[in-house]
C-alpha cells in the first residue's frame, strides 16, 4: 500500500522540477536588469539577434544558419547535417525545461556563432523571440 502513494509523489516531484520557458525568460531579465535597470525582452530585439551575421566562423555565421529563421520548424546543423528539433516551445515542449540543457547549449551556441558567452540580455530577447513564435 505504501508503494502505491510513493510512485505519484516521484511523479509530481519530478514535473515540478522542470522548469517552463517563460522561467527562464523572468531569470535572465531579471539579470540582465542588474547590469541594464527597467530592462524588458523584446522578441524583435531576439529575432534580430537570431539573424544577425556575426563573422566569427564562416560555416556558422549566425544562429539561424543552423536553427532556420522560423522557430517552430526544425533545423539542420551546418557542419553535421544533424536535425535539430524546432526552437519553439509550442513546436518542441521539452526546449527551455531543463536548466543543465539550456546553459550547455546557450554556451555552446554561442561561443561557437558569436565568438563569446551570450548575456543574459541577448539570452532573454532570444527566448522571448522563440516563444512569441507559435504558427510556424
């Protein structure tokens, strides 16, 4: 009887655990306004992030080189042709749930395409473009 009450707390537990886009989204805002007070994400200000040519490799000159400029479709790796599953939370639920996944691949990401760590500004605007994408 006691293992029948055990397996839903695990559960429940473990879902509360993840943590949602828009958690993010509040976490680096809120950094950013340490450095930028009354900073507020833009999704424009993301997109342009997203698309902007940063020259620091030629064969991933920018983060939709990989990623395409529409979040809610899957992309390709440039080098790898490996698929890459959709950016937008509505496309892809698990994008943005893990804490360990999002920073592994903010630094990956970007010290690969930009040449340096991403701020916790262009990480808010990034995600705010992702999640305002919901019709791709």
């Amino acid at each position: 009887m006691k293992h029948f009450f055990i397996l839903p707390l695990l559960f429940v537990s473990a879902t509360a655990m993840a943590d949602t886009p828009q958690r993010f989204l509040d976490q680096y805002s809120a950094e950013a306004r340490q450095s930028q007070p009354g900073f507020a994400a833009e999704g424009a200000r993301g997109k342009a992030f997203a698309l902007r040519k940063w020259g620091v490799s030629q064969s991933l000159p920018s983060c939709t080189t990989c990623h395409t400029d529409r979040p809610g479709k899957a992309g390709r790796h440039a080098i790898t042709g490996k698929t890459i599953a959709a950016l937008s939370p509505a496309a892809s639920p698990e994008r943005f749930s893990n804490p360990a996944k999002v920073e592994k691949w903010f630094k990956r990401n970007c010290n690969e395409v930009l040449g340096r760590a991403c701020t916790p500004a262009e990480k808010a605007d990034f995600i705010k473009f992702v999640m305002e994408d919901q019709a791709s």
